[in-house]
C-alpha cells in the first residue's frame, strides 16, 4: 500500500477555492443522506437520484452535479485528502477563478469520458474523482520534480520521497487505472479522462504561456529535452550552429560537439540560476534547491551567492536530504571558508556525514575543525558527544 500524505512545496497564497470546493463537496454530502425509517440505516435523499449521471439517460447538466455527490465517507474522504494534497498548489498556480472553472471543466471532461465508453450500460455515476484526477494531471505538469512524501506499508511501515512525476504516472495512473482495472465499481474511465484533460490542458496552457512556466514544470523539460535532440542532430551531421560552418562535413576528433556541449551547458546553467533568484525573490526555498540540483547535474563548478547556496544547504537538511545537503555545505566551505560562523557549518557537515551517511572519517575531519572555533557550549557538547560516539 503507498499514500502520498505530504508535497515538499507549500503554495505563496491562501488556496481559497480548493477550501471552497472541499467545504462544498463536505456540505453536499452531508445533506445527501437521510435515516431510513426501517431499517436506520443512512441511505439517500428522494432528490440525489436526479444529480447523478446516468450515460445515455442524464440531462446535461448532471455531468456537473454528478461530481459533487458520493457513495460513502470513505468515498468523499479519499477525494478531498487528494483534492487538498494536489489542488492547494495548482490553485496557486492557476488563480481562484482559473483554478475552479478548471475543476469543473474537469469534472465535465472525465463524465463525457466516461459516458461514450459506457453509453451501452447506463449504470450510474457519482463522485469527484473525475475532477480530483484532472487536478492531479495539474499538478503533474506544473511541479513534476516535486518530492511527495510516501507511507508504505506492507510487512512494515515507513515513509519515502518520490518525485511527483514517477509517482503520478506509474502508481496512480498506470498501476491504479490501467493495470488494476475491474477490481470493484471504480469508474477507471472517468479517471483516466481526467487525468488526460488535466494534463494536456496545462501542457497546453503553458506552451501558449497563459500560466507562467519556469524550470520546474514539464514543459520546461520538454523544450530542454528538445533542445538537446535538435543540437544532437546537429552535431551528428558535423555542423555548428553557433558559427554556421561545418555543412555536411563530419565532425573531426569531437571539437564540435564539445563546443555545442560547453555553449549548451552554459546557456543551461544561465538559464537555472536565473530562475534559481527568482525563487529566492518568491520566498520559496524548496524551488529553490530543486533547481540548485539541477544547477549541480548540468555543471557541478556553478557557485551561487554565498547567503543563497548557505539557505539552500539549510533547506535541503531541514527536507532530509542528507547526501545533497552535505554537497551544498562542502561547495560553501570550499568556497566561502572566511564566513564568520563557518564552525557551524562544519557542525552541520558532520553531524550529517555521521549520522545519516555513515562516513565517519569525513565526521570526524570536519567535528574537530568545528570543535576549535565554536563558542556556543550546547555546540560545543553535542560536537564533542558525537566525536565521543564515533571514537566508541
């Protein structure tokens, strides 16, 4: 079993209509159901059969209304768990009034989906699910490098980071609505046209740049994966655009493609550290180190402003990330040494390289260069504790 439970970004502003729509879809629910005088059990109102969305029998309107009821608590739990987990972000992202005209639409789109695949068995169909897809689809596009913190359980339990990208595909789309199909009355062809309504509306809406791209989203990685194909191309055929020279002609020893490889990595690179200080400017730091990642995997001697690559280590520690922070504070050190509190930097680097990277060489080098310059005694016990633990 995995259930993502947290997303490693938090949205600028409050998402008022996704609190909205779940205050919405709790209200509608909650007037759903009545005692049934027989048996005291809850079961529908006379007035929920008209809303729902029957193929084939339906009036139009109900391929809204239909995406505001539900089965059961278990039903509008799971949505609203995912609506909030998902739809907080691209709320942000999109606008109030965008984000919501986009739900329902959404909604519309996975009923109609589902209606043409099922038009010859008019069974009925209630919940937002549809919609909550088309949100997730959403947040794919716009923060695919996202992290989300994953509950397991099977022989035990535990947590892990995966990135949003993975996750949504293989496990919610392919594993949940491809492979498990026919597993219970899941409406698998509503999800899947939100999934693609959600998707390919957002790639489309950045493309026409009527929602603001950056690094992060996925159309950046398709134009920078197309980048690199079409100077793949280029370079195979011995030509370099950069000088025009070269036509048809081979290229000889590598000189080309280096060159189109340098100037590519360098434009990159540009490209990420801009971005990178607009992150800073928007207070949002978790942008911010995914991109510094990037930064680092495109040309690992890029150094940023000594405060930004200091927040950014600090952001990756606090995100448990310990094998990334302990690059980013080694970069700090090997570059701004002189910083006047550059003994706790070095605290930070071996308490990481020893409790969490089991390097304890690498701990206990830069614990007793932080031992000498500390002047705070709780630093300075908990350094000298764990050199302690490391000598035993």
């Amino acid at each position: 079993m995995l259930l993502p439970i947290r997303v490693n970004i938090q949205p600028r502003r409050t998402p008022y209509a996704n609190y909205a729509l779940i205050a919405l879809n709790a209200a509608i629910f909650l007037l759903q159901f009545t005692i049934h005088p027989g048996t005291g059990r809850l079961v529908f109102r006379p007035w929920v059969g008209d809303f729902l969305l029957v193929p084939r029998i339906s009036p139009w309107w109900t391929f809204v209304t239909y995406a505001f009821l539900h089965h059961d608590f278990w039903h509008i739990l799971f949505n609203m768990f995912f609506l909030y987990l998902f739809g907080k972000n691209v709320n942000d992202k999109l606008g109030h009034l965008a984000y919501t005209v986009f739900y329902v639409c959404g909604a519309v789109f996975s009923g109609l989906g589902h209606a043409l695949l099922h038009s010859a068995t008019p069974v009925p169909t209630l919940g937002a699910s549809g919609a909550v897809a088309a949100v997730t689809g959403a947040y794919l596009v716009l923060f695919p490098q996202s992290l989300l913190t994953i509950v397991y359980w099977f022989f035990f339990i535990g947590t892990i980071e995966v990135p949003a990208l993975y996750f949504i595909v293989l496990k919610m789309i392919l594993l949940d609505n491809i492979l498990a199909r026919g597993q219970g009355s899941i409406a698998y062809d509503a999800h899947l046209g939100g999934y693609a309504f959600g998707i390919g509306v957002t790639v489309l809406l950045l493309a026409m740049r009527l929602v603001t791209t950056n690094q992060l989203d996925l159309w950046a990685m398709i134009k920078r994966w197309n980048r690199r194909r079409r100077y793949r191309d280029v370079v195979a055929g011995g030509y370099d655009p950069f000088s025009g020279t070269g036509g048809g002609r081979p290229a000889e020893g590598g000189d080309v493609e280096k060159t189109l490889a340098d100037k590519q990595k360098d434009a990159d690179a540009l490209e990420l550290r801009g971005a990178i200080s607009r992150r800073f400017d928007e207070h949002n730091l978790a942008a911010a180190a995914d991109l510094y990642l990037q930064l680092m995997h495109i040309d690992s001697e890029q150094i940023l402003p000594r405060q930004h690559l200091l927040d950014i280590a600090n952001q990756l520690a606090s995100s448990q990330r310990a094998s990334e922070a302990a690059w980013a504070y080694s970069q700090f050190l090997a570059h701004y040494d002189s910083y006047e509190h550059a003994e706790q930097v070095e605290l930070m680097l071996g308490l990481l390289y020893s409790r969490y990277l089991n390097r304890p060489n690498e701990a206990v080098k830069h614990l007793h260069r932080a031992a000498e310059r500390l002047s705070d005694p709780a630093q300075i016990r908990m350094c000298r504790e764990e050199l302690a633990k490391l000598a035993g």
